[in-house]
C-alpha cells in the first residue's frame, strides 16, 4: 500500500464505516451473539484482511450470508464454541488457497449459485420478521416460515412500526442522489429509527453493550477437543465453503465494476483464511467479503462507487470501526433491535432478488421449455436450506448439477438400417452411460428375432462399465437364445 492516502479513498473508507457499521452491529444480533463481536470481524476484515495480497477493492466483514448458520451454532455449541469453529474454518480455507483450489469455485453452476442466494434470502427474513415485532424466532426454517401464520397476533405493534419505518426509509433513501451520495442509506434508516424511539422514549427492545472485554473470549486449549466431534466438524467445513464462496462470488461482481487489477481467487482465499484465523482466535463471528459494503450493490454508497482507488480504503474502514468500538460503544444501546432486523429484511430481500434474476418473471415459461433442468436444480436448492440449512442445500445443488450434466452429457443414438437378405445393421452413436441404458436395450429389444443384426459400436466415443455388460449380455442372448448371428464393428 502506498504511503499517501488519496481523499478518494479516505471519503470513500469513510462511506464504507457508515454502511458497515450498522450492518456488522445487526448480523451480531442477529447470529444470537453480542453486538461487538460483530464490531470486531469488520475491524479484523479491515486492518488484517485489508493488508493481505488479494482483492484490491473487497471489504470484509460479518455477512448477512451466514447468518442463519452461526445462529444455528450457537444454539447447539454454545457461544463459547464459536471461536474455535471460525478459527479452524480459517485454517481450511487457508489450505483451499495453498493447494489453488480457488478457481474451482468458478465452476460452481451458476443455479446452484443463485439457489443458494435465494434460500439464505428467505432463511434471512423468514428469521427477522420475527425480530420485526421484537418476537423470538423459533428453531429452524420450517418452524419459521410455519409460525408466520401466528404471529399477527404476538407482534409489538410499536417495534413493528420501526422496523417497518426502517425498511421504507432503505427503498426511499437511495432515490435522492444528492443525499444518498453524501449518507449511505443504512445509516440514516437505523440512525432516524435510534432518534425516534429515544426521542419519544418508545418501549421497543434495543442493542446490549457489554464493552469488548465482556464480549471477547479467547479460545482455550480444552475448547479445541470439540474438533473431534462430527456435527463440530460438518459445521467447520459449512462455515469454511460457504464462506469461500461468497467471498469468491463477491470478487467476481466487485471485478465487473472497475478496471484496475484482478482477483487473484487463490489469494483472496488465503486472505479469507487468515482474517477467520484471527476472528476465531477473537471468539467473533466470521467473515466474508460483502458486496453490499465493497459496491453497495449499486447502490451510491460501496467501496467501490465512492471512488476508491486503492486497498486503502478498506483498512481505514477497519480503523473507523475500531475507534468506534473504543471510543463509543454506549451509542449503541440507542439502536432498536427493530431497526436492525429491518436493515436484514431488506438485505434479506436482496439475496432473494439477486436469486431470482436467474428465472425472470416475463420468461419463466420460455426458460422451463428451454432449461427446466437449470430451474429445478435453483428451486430445489433454495427449498433445502430453507428446510435444512445451507451446507445440506448446496451439496445437494451441487450433486443434481452434477447429475444433470450428466444427463446433458450422455446423448446415445441408435441408427437402423435394413440390408434386406444381408440383415439389419445397428449403430450405436454418442456416450452410452448408466443414464441412457434404458432406451438403448428398448432399441435394441425391438429388432426383429429372425433377422441377422450387426451391431457397430465404433461411433460410441465413450461406454461406461453398465452399458458394456448390457451390450454384452445382449449379444450374448442374440445369439445362444435366438440363434442369429451377431456382428461387432
């Protein structure tokens, strides 16, 4: 990094604190930890993750994305465990970048990318409109989409209101250029929901401050034996991929908005793995690079579109997180935890949009005539994590794109052509797998029994171990049971 701080990037760090500060502060509450810890992952994805070789332009910090899945670990570990868990997430994305696996995200189906966009986007509001009315959710994606039907009648109409308020103030604020330029939105929908509720002395549930020395644990030797454990273990290698991926895809989206240098993905991972290394070693959440703060989404107000120039922007952005943090954490117990679930409905709304981009409404007929694969693989995607969790939803997109290029793939054709006295010739043409197997004995099963078939296999480019036996047994069969003669050519 160079020496000189350019005022691009240092208005630009500026405007990324405002959009990050509200935005760390709610993911924290939201994962069911204290609000500082989510204070502490966007300081480390500043002043550490900021300095490391990777991404010239991406902010890091605590991402809406995995939200659902930290609550869910906290819950069943305890928040004691959470440190441990991040850390060792850290280490195998460290690993993922060491041996350049980082590319192979690139090859993730562009279906199951935004099946997963969608399911942490209906998991994400499902879970705050709860937090809406100041109502605690209940377990798990079904049990809140099912207790949505009764929550009309439990709900503060007062915290409703703000947070509600909040979400009005994050679609309007945006369409005045001259002040959204100069405020991001988040912070003047949180900042007015704060001066409302103390103004008027509202009886709404507001953020707890317990200072960073109360909130931070450092992880003990004893902790490290829950490793052994195998929920602890497929939760390490949730936190690890899912993590990677959307800081893989966030690079992707910051590339396509400035033309300085590349992502490197190996580095980036490396970056990412050193960054939850330490929040781990800090028991705090763990992070991602967030578009939403390194281009706002398109918004005016990211990284990105401020005008950064340089990675500088990004750690200062860590150093303004952090003389918050130490200077006034009491302003804190001024936010309405309303206003903050707000903030992650909206972001919520976002994830399921940009999901959804994929089937667009005017065209939804045309892609299912044309795609149909592409659109199951995306719905059954978002319908798991719903139901499950993330980590089950995207091994199970990721295994039915694997199974529908292989369908896609396995094009076998089988050519007839009558001889006369000489017989019948087959031909067999394309890629004979498992999957085709079916309609090739149904072809081969309806040539006439009391006709000679020669049967030419040299247009098959590829013959999987099923169908040899079958076309084995077949001929076999041709030739003892019916007593034609079989050719192979």
């Amino acid at each position: 990094m160079r020496c000189g701080v350019s005022k691009a990037d240092l208005f630009a760090s500026f405007v990324v604190f405002l959009v990050a500060l509200p935005l760390c502060v709610g993911v924290a509450i939201a994962s069911g930890v204290p609000a500082e810890l989510g204070l502490v992952t966007g300081i480390v994805g500043g002043l550490v993750v900021g300095v490391v070789p990777g991404s010239s332009l991406q902010v890091s910090g605590p991402a809406a994305g995995l939200t659902a899945l930290v609550y869910e670990a906290v819950r069943a570990y305890g928040v004691q465990a959470l440190g441990v868990l991040v850390f060792a997430a850290g280490v195998v994305q460290l690993g993922l970048g060491i041996l350049r696996l980082g590319r192979w995200f690139r090859a993730v189906s562009s279906a199951v990318v935004h099946g997963m966009l969608a399911g942490i986007g209906l998991v994400l509001v499902a879970g705050q409109v709860y937090a809406l009315g100041d109502v605690a959710a209940p377990a798990g994606g079904l049990g809140k989409l099912a207790g949505l039907v009764s929550l009309p009648g439990v709900v503060d109409p007062v915290a409703l209101s703000v947070g509600g308020a909040t979400i009005a103030v994050l679609l309007l604020w945006p369409r005045w250029g001259w002040g959204a330029r100069l405020v991001p939105a988040p912070l003047v929908a949180v900042g007015l929901a704060a001066a409302v509720t103390g103004g008027f002395d509202l009886a709404v549930r507001r953020v707890e401050v317990r200072g960073l020395v109360g909130a931070v644990r450092v992880p003990e030797w004893g902790d490290f034996g829950r490793l052994t454990e195998v929920g602890v273990i497929g939760t390490v290698v949730a936190f690890a991929l899912i993590a990677s991926a959307e800081s893989l895809f966030s690079a992707a989206a910051v590339d396509r908005l400035h033309r300085g240098p590349r992502t490197d993905y190996d580095r980036e991972l490396i970056a990412q793995g050193v960054g939850n290394a330490v929040c781990g070693a800090l028991g705090a959440l763990p992070m991602t690079a967030v578009i939403v703060r390194s281009a706002a989404g398109g918004a005016p107000s990211g990284g990105v579109r401020a005008g950064a120039r340089t990675k500088a922007s990004r750690v200062l952005h860590g150093g303004w997180l952090l003389v918050f943090t130490a200077l006034l954490p009491g302003v804190l117990e001024l936010v309405p935890v309303a206003a903050l679930a707000g903030l992650l409905v909206h972001a919520g709304c976002r994830f399921v949009h940009a999901g959804c981009r994929f089937v667009p409404v005017r065209q939804v007929r045309g892609l299912w005539r044309g795609h149909r694969g592409e659109v199951v693989v995306l719905g059954v995607t978002a319908v798991v994590i719903v139901v499950g969790n993330l980590f089950e939803g995207v091994l199970v997109g990721l295994a039915l794109a694997v199974a529908k290029t292989a369908w896609d793939v396995s094009h076998v054709q089988v050519e007839t052509k009558d001889l006369g006295d000489a017989g019948i010739v087959v031909r067999v043409l394309g890629h004979a797998t498992f999957l085709r197997l079916p309609k090739l004995l149904d072809a081969l099963e309806a040539l006439p029994c009391d006709r000679v078939v020669r049967l030419e296999l040299g247009g098959l480019r590829h013959v999987d171990h099923a169908c040899a036996a079958a076309l084995e047994g077949w001929v076999v069969g041709r030739e003892m049971g019916r007593g034609a003669e079989v050719g192979a050519g």
